[in-house]
C-alpha cells in the first residue's frame, strides 16, 4: 500500500521461471555448455550473483591480464615515498 494515498501501485510484471527443459538448445546438446549458462543465468534471475560456471578463461588458461605491469607499479609507488 502507498502510504501518501492508500492506493495498491498494482503488481509487477512477474517472469515465467525458465529451466533446462525449456531451453531447446539443451535438450539437443545436454553437454552444450553455453546453453547450460543460459539456463542458469535464467534460473538465477534477478539475482547479483552470477552461476557457478561462469569463470574467466577456458579450460586451465589464466584470466586475461587487467593490464598490471609490475614495473610501472613499482615506479609508481617509489614516487609516493
């Protein structure tokens, strides 16, 4: 209830929940791994906090560098002192 006029605003628009067996791409490929993050992500939904399997880099690769270079760093902070 709005408090200044005592009115009901109504009802939000409610998704329909979404899961695996909704989603044709994985019922083709169960192993598709892309489909399995929209799954989730659609599960999830309308949370902050981002499936499990989703983690940056393939496989066993380190993340991508965020640009950090040791030595300007060090440069930088001995500027500081």
């Amino acid at each position: 209830m709005d408090a200044t006029t005592d009115k009901n605003p109504g009802t939000t628009h409610i998704r329909t929940a979404h899961d695996a067996s909704d989603n044709a791409q994985l019922a083709r490929n169960p192993k598709d791994e892309d489909a399995k993050l929209d799954v989730a992500l659609d599960e999830s939904f309308p949370t902050s906090d981002a499936p499990s399997n989703t983690q940056p880099g393939k496989g066993k690769d380190p993340a991508p560098s965020s640009g950090y270079d040791e030595e300007t760093e060090n440069a930088r902070m001995k500027g500081k002192e």
